[in-house]
C-alpha cells in the first residue's frame, strides 16, 4: 500500500491558484459564496452529528446552488460535469 488513501480531499500537487485572486468579483461563484457566508446554517443543516467520513454540507448546497442558478435544474450528471 502506498502513502494514500481512496479519499483524499486536498491534492498533493501545487497549482499556485487563488480563488480570490483569480476569480473575477462579478462572478457567480463568488456571488453565492457571500450569501452562503451570511447566512446562519446552523438553523438548516445539524453540524453536531457529522462523522469524519461525510461530505462538508456547505460545500454540497454551493454546488446545488451552483448547479440551479447555471441551469435551473440540475441532474446528477450535470452536476458532475461542473
């Protein structure tokens, strides 16, 4: 076995990207990151009983989001093209 498992969330290679500066401030994805961040998630999603294995809730609902103002509605195999 190698120094790896099947899940890894961060990529081992350096890309040199930055959201904030390469990312244009019209953009949409920026636009629902700032509405996401104002809004109190606590009230919708249950942070309390997550297990280390599950997907991080907010980044899941951004890409629903992401999906539904690009489209309007989104399959699951729209969604994995974004």
């Amino acid at each position: 076995q190698g120094n790896y498992t099947a899940y890894q969330p961060y990529m081992l290679l350096n890309f040199d990207y930055s959201f904030q500066n390469d990312v244009l401030d019209d953009d949409l994805s920026v636009t629902i990151l700032e509405v996401l961040g104002r809004i109190n998630l606590n009230k919708f999603i249950d942070f309390h009983n997550l297990d280390s294995r599950s997907y991080d809730p907010v980044m899941m609902l951004t890409i629903i989001l992401m999906a539904f103002a690009e489209d309007g509605y989104a399959s699951l195999r729209k969604l994995e093209k974004l």
